[in-house]
C-alpha cells in the first residue's frame, strides 16, 4: 500500500482475525506473556537502529541512548510501551500489524485441535508478537514513526477488539517529533492489577530481565505526608540489561536460560537443550545456541532466514545470519558474539569471511556434540529429550549427510530408523545399536526404501532377511534416499538396498543355498529366456532369485543403476531420472512360476501379470491398470474353466 496523507479504516487479514480469536481464548490463562513479548519487539527494534546507524549515522537523530519505557495511566486505565527504536513507516504498519506474513499459517490452523491447553501451545510455537496485547486490552493503539523520517511522517494505527467494529483497524497519519513507537493498551476490565508498578517491576524481572537495552519505570517513593507510595517524573531502570551470554556461566541459573530463549527464539516454549561457551585463541566468541522444543511452521523453507543472532562485541548486527548455521541446522535459535568481526560487517562479508567460516564449524560442532550427548547419555530423561528432538527435527538433520562432509560420521551416529526388529514406524534404531546386533558372519547394513513404512515393511525384498532373522533398516521419509545415496558405509560397515540386483548374503548363505540357485538357474533357463522375450522393453533381465520365500516375484535395480524408489521421486519432483529397467527376479519354488514353465496358451498374459504384481509389490505404479485388471479376469475365468 502506498503511502497517502488520509485517515483509512481497513478490515484485518482472516487468519489475524482467527489468530486474534484463539488467542484471547486460548493464552488467556498465561496472559503475563504479553509483556514479554512487547518488550521483545521494542528491543528487537532498538536492535535494528543500531545496526541502520552503523551506515547512517544520522537514523539516531541526536539520540544514541537506546531504551524502553513503560508508563501507566490508572485513572485513564492504560498501559503505555515505549521504544526509541527504528519505528515504522506507514507501510510497515500495515504489514507488521494487519498481515501474518508467515510461511506456515494454513498448516498452523490446520493444526489448531480446539482443545485450549494444546492450542495455547501451538500458538506459542507460531510466535504471538504484537497481536498478545489483546490478550489484556480491549482496544490498542500504536503511535509510530520511523528513523530518518520527517517529524509529519508519523502514523497512528488503532483497533478495538469489542463492539460492531472489532476485526477492524483505522490507520492516519500525525506529527510525530520522537523516532520509534508507542503501544497503549486499553485494559479490559478486569486487568487491573497491571496498573501497578511492583506488579509490572515483577513481570520485566520474571520475563525480561536479560533484555540488553534498559528498561524503565517511573521511580515510586513513599510519600511521609500522604502515607502512600507516589509516583515521581524521574525515570529508573528495572532490568539488569546486560548480554546474559557475556556472563560466566556459574552466575547464569536455568531459568535465565529459558527465559533468555523465550526472548530470542520468540517461543512460548521452554528449550529442549542448550549450550553455552567461550571460545578463545585466534577467534574470539561466545556462543549460545539452543534446539528448541518443537519444529517451527516454517521448518520446510530451506530459504527462510532463521535466527541465529550475530553481535558483535555485544552490539546487535543482524537477527537471521544465515552463515552461522548449516541449513541442515536451521531449527537452531541462539546468538553468536565475536570479538575478531568488524562493526560494520554486512551480508557480503559474511559470505567471504574466513573467521565467519571458523565460527560456523564451531557452532556446527558444539550443537551437534549437544546432540551427541543427549542421545548417548546414562540419563534416561536426556535420551527421552533427544527422541522428543528426533521426532521434531530428525528429517532435517538427515540433510546433513550430505551436506556436511566433515561432520557426515558424527552424523551418522545420530540418526535413527524403524527396522524389522519391532516392525514399527518408530524411529528409535540407531546405525551403532544395528551393528551391535548384527548376526554371527554378517558384514553389512541391509535396508530397504518405500514410498510409506508399510510398503517397506511389507516389501517382497525383505522374506529371506525375514527367513534368515537378518535385521533390515525400514526407511520411508523420501529423505532417506538421499541419505542412503551419500552414506555408503557406517563403522566400516557397507550399507546395502535389498532391493538392488546381485544380493550378496556372504557367510549368512550356505553352500547348499548357493549350489540351489545354480542349479535352478539351469534348470528355467528356457523360461527365463521366454520371459524376457515376452517382456521385451520392460525389463532389462529374468533372473531366478533365493531372496524370495512367498512372493512368486520381484522387481530390482540392477546393482549400478538408480533405485526405483529414488526414480518415483525425482519424477514427482518434476526432474528427469536417468532411464533404467529393472531386473525381474522370479521364486522357482512359486506355484504361479511352476505352472508359467508348461503354460502355452496364455503365457504373454501370466508373464505380464507377474511383473505387473511385483511393480506393485515393489510400490510403484501402472502404466495401464486398465489391461491389468483385464489380463487378471481373463486368467480367472481360464483358470475356472469358463
């Protein structure tokens, strides 16, 4: 929307509005937070003049003191927040208080259960911000102006939550001398106790005390002539306002900690883990870095810029330094202070930087160690924390396998699959446990891919791993393909498809097997040869196979080529897989097969059924299902002698 000089009322976004609905209703319970999370806002404004006024000096306007004032009004019974920080210009105030400009909303209020204590969560993980105020106030309203701006410039945003208008803004705008914004909440009736300074000194020391810029109140004195505590003009600060992150750690109790990430992550969760050092030497940092509770909305956007604050020498530089974290890392929160950076780093130097890359493997190693020393912990309560993590952020960190060369064992180490041990979806085998189970004489990582875990648990691939007890990995998140592509071993252990061409089952298959295969190999070479003939551009061989005990057949890859699996998935993304035909593999032993070695008649018809059933088996799709369930009828009726 384009900047003009007339007042406007406009209706708000639908999701503000629902988002505003379940807010009040849901949070309400908690509803301290919104202080919290105002004042966030009012910091993270401070935060960005400051990083502006390292190129434009003059954004400051003759006010370098940054800070946030909170006033109260008990007669006109309202609330007042105050920052003098970059502010916003008229645009900016419809986007940042009329949009949710959040990837992720349609999957967040499909998520939404009705049940209050559960959805106050989920809007927790979505991130409240500025829409909290309802929770207290009837009716807000912003007076605003931003840096740089002309004192004419200013924009008052207005809106009540009660009445014919509620879901309805007014924005105007008004002559406004101070830079940055003013929030007043219009309390609801029964928030009184808000109008009280120890009330609010209480709530900035439980939900704010670490934020950098110093917060203020006006001081209250107790009055000998009146006998009552009075109000005076002077202002004091209330908070400690210093970096928690440059504090020794001794001196830093866990619920700093939470509270800390609560303000950085913009969560109303508490972490899962957290890791805090100091880094000396040639690079000088501190970090603290946190993995969150619960997966963000936006988990999937591989080009979202999360955050992962970079200061330098405590001042704020940026909230989303992309460079400080792998992608396969994004879930990370936390902030990262060096000594060594320059003030005025921007985007284009951290993309060069030699220091910023010793940094990020730094940080790369300390959250991954964290992980590490969850999952292999003696506490039972730190690896339930690391299966809470597996089952939020598992998926991404398997991008990591081949993203991160250097790290691809420590990462290996961390990942888990569901296995034909327990025959469940649930992803709790590690590659080490694997090993350590492995039978007497087997010197490989079996696994199969699917489309869904029931398709690999089912997969005709896995009856000899079945027969023989061999425990095979069961993975079905498409991502698995692409760890599988670049994890070839493990512990020097070779990890191996049972779905791909010359399966060798080394020690674990005995002579008489071996001497069996050939002889069976002999014995349908006519077969095999007919199939082929009868198949003709649809498979690349008939081969006769031990891997099976029920199927009458299978489809494999041939030991070189691309999985089927990984084929249907780069079509479905739209990419052209390089063109391979499977191998069709068929059980001597089958009945089906036994009676397709003296079939004359119908012996096009019985060959193509096969291979259309172990297409289907094997998960994939038909090309004409149509002629398949027609070739199956006419089978049928021949078979019954009509």
């Amino acid at each position: 929307m384009s900047e003009t000089a007339t007042a406007q009322t406009l209706n708000f976004q639908a999701e503000v509005k629902q988002l505003l609905h379940l807010m009040i209703h849901s949070l309400y319970s908690n509803r301290e937070i919104f202080l919290r999370e105002l004042i966030s806002n009012a910091s993270d404004a401070c935060d960005k003049l400051r990083f502006e006024a390292l190129d434009k000096a003059e954004l400051f306007e003759g006010d370098g003191e940054l800070k946030i004032r909170i006033d109260f009004d008990k007669d006109a019974r309202t609330l007042t927040i105050t920052d003098n920080g970059i502010g916003m210009s008229r645009d900016e105030v419809v986007t940042n208080l009329g949009t949710i400009a959040k990837s992720g909303t349609k999957e967040f209020f499909g998520k939404l259960t009705g049940d209050q204590q559960k959805d106050a969560h989920l809007i927790g993980q979505f991130g409240v911000g500025f829409y909290s105020a309802f929770i207290v106030a009837d009716k807000v309203t912003v007076h605003t102006r931003r840096a740089g701006l002309a004192a004419s410039e200013g924009v008052r945003w207005e809106c009540a939550m009660s009445g014919d208008t509620a879901g309805e803004y007014s924005i105007e705008p008004v002559e406004r001398a101070e830079r940055g914004t003013r929030i007043t909440l219009h309390l609801r009736e029964d928030q009184d106790d808000l109008l009280s300074t120890w009330k609010l000194k209480s709530l900035v020391s439980k939900y704010s005390d670490h934020i950098v810029q110093p917060i203020q109140m006006k001081k209250e004195e107790w009055d000998e002539e009146k006998k009552e505590q009075v109000v005076r003009d002077e202002y004091e600060t209330v908070n400690q306002a210093s970096a928690l992150w440059a504090k020794p750690k001794n001196e830093i109790s866990d619920d700093d900690y939470k509270a800390f990430y609560k303000h950085v992550g913009h969560d109303y969760d508490e972490p899962l883990a957290w890791t805090h050092s100091r880094v000396e030497g040639r690079q000088e940092y501190t970090q603290l870095l946190y993995v969150p509770a619960h997966a963000p909305f936006d988990l999937w956007d591989r080009n979202a810029r999360h955050g992962v604050k970079l200061y330098v020498k405590r001042v704020f530089i940026m909230d989303d330094a992309e460079k400080l974290m792998p992608t396969y890392l994004r879930f990370v929160r936390g902030v990262v202070d060096s000594n060594n950076l320059p003030l005025n780093v921007s985007r284009e130097i951290l993309q060069e930087s030699k220091d910023i890359d010793a940094i990020r493997q730094g940080c790369t190693k300390k959250v991954l160690s964290l992980l590490e020393s969850l999952a292999t912990s003696e506490d039972e309560a730190e690896r339930a924390k690391y299966a809470t993590f597996w089952k939020e952020f598992g998926k991404v960190l398997k991008e990591g396998v081949g993203e991160d060369f250097a790290n691809k064992d420590k990462i290996a180490g961390l990942l888990r699959f569901a296995s034909t041990k327990a025959d469940t979806p649930d992803e709790v085998v590690s590659l080490a446990d694997y090993i350590g189970r492995m039978k007497e004489g087997q010197d490989k990582i079996y696994y199969v891919t699917a489309e869904t875990f029931n398709a690999a648990k089912n997969s005709p691939h896995l009856e000899v791993f079945r027969k023989k007890g061999i425990e095979v990995l069961l993975l079905s998140d498409r991502v698995d393909e692409w760890v599988t592509g670049n994890l070839t071993e493990f512990d020097g252990k070779p990890l191996v498809s049972v779905a791909k061409g010359g399966l060798d089952l080394g020690a674990l298959e005995d002579e008489a097997e071996k001497q069996e295969a050939e002889k069976a190999a002999d014995e349908y070479k006519e077969l095999l040869d007919k199939m082929k003939a009868s198949l003709g551009e649809r498979v690349k061989d008939v081969k006769v196979t031990l891997r099976l005990t029920d199927s009458p057949a299978c489809l494999v890859a041939d030991e070189h080529d691309l999985g089927m699996n990984l084929a249907r998935i780069l079509k479905a993304a739209g990419q052209n897989a390089p063109a391979s035909k499977p191998i069709l593999e068929i059980n001597p032993s089958h009945p089906a097969v036994l009676r397709l070695k003296y079939e004359e008649k119908n012996f096009d018809d019985w060959a193509a059924v096969l291979f259309d059933q172990a297409l289907l088996a094997e998960g994939g799709t038909l090309d004409d299902p149509a002629t398949f369930v027609k070739r199956v009828n006419q089978l049928m009726l021949a078979m019954s002698g009509n």
